[in-house]
C-alpha cells in the first residue's frame, strides 16, 4: 500500500521508499522523517487529485500523488 492509498484520519508505519527514487528525493525523505517504521498519519486528502496532508512527529507536509505513491506504508487493522 502506498502513502497516496491512506485515508483522511488514517495512520500507518512507513515500510519502505520506492528503490527507484532518484537519490537526492530519497535522501531529503528521509531528512524530513521519511524512514522505515516511522508512525505517519494523513491529516488531510485535497479534491481533484490534490496535495495530500501528512503528519510524521510534530511536522506536518504536503505531497503531491506522484511523490505519495513512492512511499510505501503498512496499516493495522484499525485505520
């Protein structure tokens, strides 16, 4: 399941960045907290295909779908 499949409310744990990523994005992810096992929760999901609100500690980010289906999450069954 990738970051873009989580719903408004939803929380997970990262699994893993895509292993296509150019170098530079994977290393900025994981500056900005992107890492494996980091607790993630979507704050927001924006109409029409917009930024997508996520929440990783005491920060909070936009993503675009493109850059969201790179990041991929695993749920418990309670999200």
């Amino acid at each position: 399941m990738t970051l873009w499949e989580l719903h408004k409310g939803g929380t997970a744990n990262i699994s893993h960045l895509c292993e296509h990523l150019d170098d530079s994005v994977s290393t900025r992810l994981v500056e900005m907290g992107f890492e494996t096992d980091q607790y993630i929760k979507c704050l927001r999901r924006s109409i029409f295909s917009g930024p997508l609100v996520i929440q990783i500690g005491d920060c909070v980010y936009s993503l675009e779908q493109a850059l969201a289906e790179q990041i991929f999450i695993s749920t418990s069954n309670n999200n």
